[in-house]
C-alpha cells in the first residue's frame, strides 16, 4: 500500500487512449519505469486506487492517472 507524495513507478507501459487517463489521456506513451508521485488515495470498500501524477522534466504534467496497486511498485 502506498500513502500521499510516494514516489512510485509504473509497473507496465501506458499508451495514448489507454482507458484509467483522467481528464483525458496522455499526449505520449508512459513507459515501463515511469515515475509519478501519488497525490490522492481513494479507499472504497475493498478497492483502493490512486491518483498519479507523471510530470516532464521540464515540470508540465505528463499525465494523471488513476491506478492500481497492481500497476504500482515502489520507486
């Protein structure tokens, strides 16, 4: 289980269209690695999702995602 601010990485690469973006999708392909940090945790009932920000190195959101435990490992 993960908590707020955890610098976490994806599990599986991510691609443009890809079904858990929020508000949208990302402009470019997420790969295997990527790092985000969490910033909400939404605990319902038996199902616990987080809310990952992917930034650039120039510091623009990448994308913002929400994700399992499943497509999470530490970072």
């Amino acid at each position: 289980m993960f908590r707020e601010n955890d610098v976490v990485k994806l599990r599986h690469s991510i691609e443009p269209g890809d079904e858990n973006a929020w508000p949208g999708t990302p402009l470019q392909s997420l790969p295997q690695g990527s790092r985000g940090t969490v910033v909400m945790i939404y605990n319902e009932a038996e199902t616990v999702a987080y809310e990952v920000e992917f930034v650039a190195p120039h510091g623009a959101t990448n994308a913002l995602l929400t994700l399992t435990e499943e497509d999470l490992e530490a970072g």
